[in-house]
C-alpha cells in the first residue's frame, strides 16, 4: 500500500515513466510493485568462473541465460526491460567479479565480453521486443579519466572499442 502511494505522488509529480532497478529478476520480483511501473530496470553482470576467462561457448550460454532472464521477467510483468548497468572492467579478476573492479589493469577480457554481447543480442531472443534498451556502465566523459590505461568500465581507447559499433548498429 505504502508503495502504491509513493507511485500515485511521483505520477503526480513527475511525467515521465517510472522504472524500478534491480540487481536480479529475483530482487525485482520481490519488490512487489512491478504492475504499478512503466519499466523494468535491471543490471546485468554475470558471474562467471573465478579462475579465469570462460570458454566461448560458456560466456555465450550465461549472457543468453542472463538475457533471457530478463527478458521473461518483463513477459510476465508485461513490461519492457532496460537494462541500465552493462559493464565489465578492464581488471584482472573481472570475470568472477564484474561489478566491482579488482585486481591489476587487464584489457584483454573486455573485448571477448562485449563481442559476445553483440553476438547474443544479434542471434535472437525470443520476446526480444521486451528488451527495450541497455545503458553501458559507468564511463567517464573526461578522455584523461576513461583511456586506454584506465582499469575500469570504460572502452574509449580499448580493444573492445571495437565491439561498440556491433552493440548499436543495430
């Protein structure tokens, strides 16, 4: 009910649409006021193996899992997904823990990362129309904050620049 109200006055006080953001489905779920929203906000950092870069094979099977997830996440709620965090750091211990940036400088595993990403989006999904966008995490506008000796989430200057063009040519 509390949720309910605090929707009723942000409508009244705000004209745009109302997206909730999660860190799962499962969270999301939880929240229990999906039907009173205009979206579906979720991060997407999968886990993979902490001893290394994952085969091709297992990055592709969890990213279309994850994406999957999401997608009848939003089919059951009839609302379009955004997902608002996609990121993997240039870190050296980025693919078991891709939401916080550790370990030394590593370029390498951001390229495999978003290509594989450009490839799941662009093979297809079913219910792909509910997957109404994504927001590429955390990279800073100042070219001397995200270039290519930065540790984090940014591309500018990476060898995973190149996957860009791939993410939204489409």
């Amino acid at each position: 009910a509390k949720w309910a109200k605090l929707v009723e006055r942000l409508r009244r006080a705000y004209l745009g649409g109302l997206v909730f953001t999660a860190r799962s489905p499962a969270e999301a779920e939880a929240a229990g006021f999906l039907g009173e929203l205009d979206a579906i906000g979720l991060l997407l950092y999968p886990r993979l193996r902490a001893d290394g870069a994952p085969e091709q094979e297992e990055l592709e099977r969890v990213l279309r899992y994850e994406l999957g997830q999401a997608i009848d996440l939003g089919v059951r709620w009839n609302k379009p997904v955004l997902l608002v965090q996609v990121g993997f750091p240039a870190r050296a211990s980025s693919w078991s823990q891709p939401m916080v940036p550790r370990g030394a400088l590593r370029l390498g595993p951001q390229q495999p990362y978003f290509e594989t990403f450009a490839d799941v989006l662009a093979q297809g999904l079913d219910n792909r129309a509910t997957l109404a966008g994504f927001f590429l995490w955390n990279w800073p506008l100042a070219a001397e904050r995200a270039g290519a000796l930065d540790a984090g989430f940014s591309l500018r200057q990476k060898p995973a620049e190149s996957a860009l063009r791939r993410l939204f040519a489409r």
